[in-house]
C-alpha cells in the first residue's frame, strides 16, 4: 500500500512525492500490509459451529448375514399386509383376495387364529393385543378392531371415503386412517379409547389418493406419501396442531414411506424417468429430496431395521438392503416368489416377508462377520 512521505514545490510543478514503505531485509511482504483489526477467522469457526449436529463421513454398513429361519406354507392366498406386534410375540396378516386375517405366533410360525368375513382386508396395524384392519365393500369402508387372542371382531369405525394406509401414534392412543374421495384427501385422527374422528386437510388436486402412512418415533410428525396427477407428494403433518407443515413435491411417483429413529430423514420407493425404479430420500427439517437412489427393478414397499441403520426393500422376488447412511445398497437377497410385503421384527433382529401365493418366511439377520484385515488391526 502507497503511503505520502513529504510535499516538493517547484517552478514547473507541485506535486507529492510517493513511496513504498521499506520493507526489512527477508521478511514476507504481508508484513507491510497494515495489522488485522480482528480475529482471524479459525478462531470464529468454534461459534460458528458451536452447537451444529455434524456427521461424520462413513463408509457402508456390512451387510447383515440374513438366513432362513422359519416358513409358513401359503393357506388363504395373497397377503395384502403385514404388521408385528409391539413385542414380537405375534404377526397379523391380511388376504384381501380371501377375506381373512390370520393371527400368527411368531416364534412358531403358526396360524393361532383366523378371522372370516371382513371384506376385503387392505392394511394392518398392531397395539398391544388388538389389529386394526381396513376392510372395503360395496357401501362404504371400515377400519374394524380385533382382539387377537379371540379372534373376535370387537368394533367398526366405517368412513364414506375410500380408506388406505394406517398408521398408530406411538402411546397407542390415536389411529390415522388415510381417505380419499372424488375431489377430497384427508386423514381421519380415530380417538382409540372414545372413538371419536378428527381430519387433517390435505392440499391436493382433484385425483389425488393417499399411498401409505406413518409416524415419526416421538409421534410429533406424520408423513403421507401422495400420488397426484402431476407427480408424487409427500404431506408433513404436525400431529399436535393437526396441520399439513410443508408439502415436498416428488421426481416420478411415491408408494410406500418409512421414517428415521431420529425423524429427520424419510425413505420411499417410487419410479423415476431416469432411474425407472429408486428410493427417494427425504430431509424432514428442509422439506426437500436429498437424493434419489437407482433401484433399476420395482422397488413396492419398504421397512427400517430397528436402528435404522438398514432399510430392507421389496424389489420383484428379491430383498434389496440399503445402507441409510450413504444409501448405497449392499446386498439383494433372493427369497423365491414374487413378494408382496414386509414387515421388521421391533424387538428382536428378524424380518418376515410375505409372498403373493400366501406364503410367510421369517428372516434371520445375523450381523456380518468382521473382515480379517479389521480384526487384525483391532488387535
């Protein structure tokens, strides 16, 4: 930087004499430069990030060794769902094709009880030692409740609309029941111990429908993945206020959705015009796609393993295995028949999977060997 040294005056000119400022002998030309007025920025980065969650960076998970533990032979046809209860102790099944659900002793892989005459059973979920089972008929939909050590139907909450996907809140108390009707999207918010319905509004165009549901595991956020005529939709509902938070539009189509332990990440099959089949994955908090996934096959529904460190997929007769922290897929594992559902064991590492011929497997997930160079390291 110039820097004014003194002022000549003479017949021909004035003017001001400049100079550089002299430098010492070997030293850098930053020391020239005036001093810095404030602290450098290496000792702001601590406020700065004071308090951000970062992650680390990561490689993929190994895959967990999954074997065959169990087989249920098919009995009534197609399983349309699948849910576990809270405990493992039982798995319910629902075979739209056949009118029946089945209660099933998960240690055993034996039918305990069978449920004739609800129509068209869709979806199922599990609270405590009652289903909740969506049936349809000509008239108008239900969501019937049944005691799984009985068998016996124990009550009806019937909708005018078409009813879809379910979810339960996590203190059992509230039911979610997706439905749609002609120009009309909603959840019905079914009170469990007074019955009483609520609805939560759903901003679609005329055409749209409910695919799936479900619910973060504090219970403060509910996702529905939309299929609308313009593309797939994912809603954001805040649970206490009852109210779409954001609508976060989709590349292609959105079926079926699972949410992260922690809430902040969304998975969902879909299809996409560049990567025909492919899971999206969906930041909560920012309302946006993160990354889009290439299956390549027909991804239909997936699950989470307990701490979300997997997301196994129904991908035609295979189940893929997704490492949700670089969503990379690890492995596919080849069951035999083309699968319809899924459903993840919540207390102990098993997986079931259920084909379109009725027929039920019980998967063991055995966590993978540690490679030789890691364990020579380790010691």
């Amino acid at each position: 930087m110039a820097n004014a040294t003194g002022v000549t005056e003479g017949a021909q000119h004035t003017g001001v004499a400049v100079a550089e400022r002299a430098a010492a002998a070997h030293s850098l030309w930053l020391s020239s430069l005036p001093a810095i007025g404030r602290a450098p920025i290496g000792d702001l980065l601590p406020q700065l990030l004071r308090g951000a969650e970062l992650e680390p960076l990561t490689e993929p998970i190994a895959a967990p060794v999954v074997t065959i533990a169990r087989t249920l032979a098919a009995g009534h046809g197609p399983v349309s769902d699948m849910a576990v209860s809270p405990d493992g102790r039982y798995l319910v099944t629902a075979h739209y094709g056949a009118d029946v659900v089945c209660v099933i002793d998960a240690a055993t892989l034996t039918v305990t009880t069978t449920i004739d005459g609800l129509s068209e059973p869709y979806a199922a979920v599990v609270v405590a030692d009652r289903a909740y089972v969506s049936a349809a008929s000509n008239d108008v939909d239900a969501v019937v409740a049944v005691d799984t050590r009985t068998g016996m139907p124990l009550a009806a909450k019937t909708f005018e609309m078409t009813a879809g996907g379910m979810a339960v809140s996590p203190a059992a108390d509230v039911l979610y029941v997706a439905r749609t009707a002609n120009d009309t999207v909603d959840i019905a918010v079914v009170d469990i111990e007074t019955g009483s319905v609520a609805a939560v509004e759903i901003p679609a165009a005329p055409g749209a429908s409910v695919e799936a549901l479900c619910i973060s595991a504090d219970g403060s956020r509910l996702f529905a993945a939309l299929t609308t005529p313009a593309g797939g939709l994912l809603a954001i509902v805040d649970t206490k206020d009852r109210a779409v938070r954001n609508m976060v539009a989709i590349a292609g189509s959105i079926g079926d959705i699972a949410v992260m332990p922690n809430g902040r990440t969304v998975f969902g099959t879909g299809c996409d015009a560049e990567f025909r089949g492919a899971i999206h994955v969906i930041d909560v908090a920012g309302a946006r796609v993160t990354d889009t996934i290439a299956m390549g096959g027909v991804p239909t529904q997936l699950v989470l393993s307990r701490d979300g460190a997997c997301a196994y997929i129904v991908d035609r007769n295979e189940v893929a295995v997704l490492c949700t922290a670089t969503s990379e897929i690890v492995d596919s594992v080849v069951i035999g028949p083309q699968l319809s559902c899924l459903a993840a064991d919540p207390v102990r590492n098993r997986l079931y999977a259920a084909d379109y011929t009725g027929a039920i497997t019980a998967l063991r997930l055995d966590p993978a060997a540690q490679q030789p160079q890691l364990a020579a390291a380790a010691s």
